[in-house]
C-alpha cells in the first residue's frame, strides 16, 4: 500500500489558541491511520502551541511556512531554520508561490533557504510550478526544472533525499481551478525523474493547487501523487479531517 501525506498549509490564519482548538478537534474526528501522515503548516506564532497539540500522534507532524537563510542575527521580522525547529518545527515549505509571487524570493533566495533548513536537521518541502503564461507558452517543464537546478542542484543524493517536492502550479493557487490529475501526473513524472537521475533513492512528490473534497478522489487516483499539499480546503478541522480519510480504491 502506497503511503500518502496530507499537508495543510493554514498560511495566515489561525493563532496559538485556535491552532490549539483546530487541533483537538482535527485528532477528535481523524484517528490515526496506517500510511497516512498529516502535516501542518501553522503562522509562526502558532508553531509551539501546534506541535504541543500533536505531541501524541505520530501520524502527524507541524512544520513552519518559510525561513531566513541566516541561523541568527539581526534581521528583525525574520524566523530561522533552527529558531523553527526550537518551536517544534520538523519541516519547512521552502519557494511556496506566494513567497516568490508576493514577497519576491528570487531562485536564489529558494537555495539558500533550503540549504539553511537541511543543516538545522529540518525536512524541506520544495515547492516548484509555473504561471499560467508559463504553461500557455508551453514552458512548464523548463519552469520546474529551472526552479528543482536552482534549489537542489548542488545537493549528493542523500541530502536530496531528505527533500520532498511539491507540485504546485501557480494558476491554482486559491483560484479553484486544480490542475487535472493527468497533467499533474506528468510534470510529477518529470520531477521524479529529475530527483533520481540526480541520485535520489527516496522521492516523494505531492500535488497543490486548490485541492478540495470535490477533487481529491480522482487526484489520490494518479499513481504518481504521493500526497496533497492544501491550503484553503485545510482550514476547517472537520472537512481537512474528511479529506485525509479519503478512501482509495
Ligand atoms: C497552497 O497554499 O499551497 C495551496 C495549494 O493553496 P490552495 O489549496 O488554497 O490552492
């Protein structure tokens, strides 16, 4: 049986004590099951209270939404890798659109933050995808294979294999429009065998991009998927709790 993993970005929303409350709720209402892991990507804030409300279940694990590439120092506003970690973060989305679409991460800055999260022993989750001009110009593997040179193309193979990707075309972002399973399961493709020809024994690639209830029986279809990473359809403890129990055929 293939092992999936759930991982909700809560992006900015939810503080320490609705972190707290979602969580009670969330373990209330989705025991834990084998081959099925759940991540959670509170606010900074929310980090500590987060990873104190999962202490119990192994099945689930929070990590922290972006990171400075500096251990420490006076970069005011800013959260480190090993900071994150002190907070309870196991894992770290690293290159999410919206830091490169809002705030302006550069490919460059995507390297030095990954970089910054495997040497403080965090798991990164690499997020790689194009614009919609991109795809209509026929670019989208050049994009992603851009963007997984820039940010692991220094990395052996087992420091690659630490790395999970997330495939997350932009277009789909928040905007309800999901990529179909098998255009997804082709740029996965690719990625995989980017991550393999570069000496990765253990490749795990999710799909993102307004994953909902509504879609995710035919995403969780695609061979190629190991897993979702989801945003607005994770916000609400109840309907996240029903999406990670999705059945499989
Ligand atoms: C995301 O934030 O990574 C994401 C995929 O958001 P949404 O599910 O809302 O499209």
């Amino acid at each position: 049986m293939k092992s999936l993993l759930f991982a909700a970005n809560w992006k900015m929303h939810l503080g320490p004590g609705e972190a707290r409350a979602y969580l009670k709720a969330f373990r209330a209402r989705c025991p834990r099951r084998d081959g099925r892991e759940v991540w959670f990507f509170p606010p900074a804030v929310s980090l500590e209270a987060a990873a104190d409300a999962v202490r119990e279940r192994a099945d689930l694990l929070v990590g922290v939404q972006d990171v400075y590439w500096e251990p420490k120092g006076a970069y005011t506003g800013a959260i480190s890798a090993p900071l994150a970690a002190q907070a309870g973060a196991k894992a770290a989305l690293v290159g999410h659109s919206e830091r490169r679409h809002v705030f302006g991460d550069t490919d460059e800055d995507t390297q030095k933050k990954l970089g910054a999260v495997l040497a403080a022993g965090v798991t990164p989750v690499l997020c790689v995808g194009e614009t919609l001009a991109e795809r209509e110009a026929g670019h989208t593997l050049a994009v992603v294979h851009r963007q997984l040179a820039a940010a692991l193309g220094g990395l052996d193979g087992a420091k690659l294999g630490r790395v999970t990707v997330a495939y997350e075309p932009v277009w789909a972002i928040g905007t309800g429009r999901n990529a179909t399973p098998q255009d997804a399961g082709v740029v996965q493709r690719a990625i995989r065998t980017w991550l393999t020809s570069h000496g990765a024994a253990v490749t795990r690639v999710l799909y993102g991009g307004s994953v909902s209830l509504t879609n995710i029986v035919e995403l969780l279809a695609e061979p190629e998927l190991d897993g979702v990473l989801v945003g607005g359809a994770s916000l609400d403890a109840e309907g996240w709790a029903q999406l990670v129990q999705t059945p499989t055929g």
